[in-house]
C-alpha cells in the first residue's frame, strides 16, 4: 500500500518534471533523471535517451510552451524502491522539425528510490487520449 507520504513525494516529483520542462530547466531535468532514463513519446512512440532529451532541450529544438496535469487524477504506487505514477496531462510542445503538438495523455512515469538522491525518474510513457468520435 502507498502511503500518504509516498504519494506525495512521487506527486511532487512528478511536478517538478513537468515544470523543469515547461521552464527547459536543465540543472532540475538533471537531477531528476536517472541515468539510463528512457522517454517514449506521446505523438510518435519515439525512444528518447536521458541524453537525447536535455540535448533537444539545451539546443531548445524540443519545447513544452505548456502542461497541465492533474494530480487529484492520478493512480500513485509504490512497490518496494520503485514509485509509479499514472496520471493525465494536456500539453503542448514543439518537435525538432518545428512542428507544433498539442495533446491529451495518458502517462505513466516509472521512479526509483536511490540513496543520497531521493526518487529518480527511470521511464516516461505517454499515450495520446483521442477524443471521442
């Protein structure tokens, strides 16, 4: 069972990534990510480095004007060091081709608990939510 604190703290780093990108703040994406983090992407399913992303982001070719999320929504886990958030955003964001993107998602971010660096982002995987035909 997921505590209160848990979900907190995971919520809470949730939104310190989803601000870091709106902000392109580097430093805070940098601490944040793990290592070997993976990013798949919302529009395209493309698999994207830790190192893909804050290169994209420091070259400001991958830009998120904007993201809403919302964490009252959100289905938060906890199985021994790793914390898991799934949750809904809607966001904009501009590719590398300079192409504009706006969608609601479904996403669901995979952390883990490290010594001395507090919970780290491992994967983030966000699907399109299609409206309703």
């Amino acid at each position: 069972m997921t505590s209160p604190d848990d979900r907190a703290s995971l919520l809470d780093h949730d939104r310190r990534f989803f601000d870091a990108l709106v902000a392109a703040d580097l430093a805070t994406l940098d601490a944040l990510l793990a290592d070997d983090f993976l990013l798949v992407g919302v529009g395209d399913g493309a698999v994207a480095t830790r190192a893909d992303l804050l290169g994209l982001m420091a070259a400001g070719t991958l830009r998120f004007p904007a993201i809403h999320s919302y964490p009252d929504e959100a289905v938060v886990r906890r199985a021994g060091d790793v914390g898991i958030v799934v949750g809904r955003t809607g966001m904009d964001f501009t590719g590398p081709d300079g192409a504009t993107f706006t969608a609601g998602s479904r996403y669901t971010h995979v952390f883990a608990a490290t010594p001395g660096a507090g919970w780290r982002l491992l994967s983030a995987q966000g699907t399109e939510i299609k409206p309703a035909a």
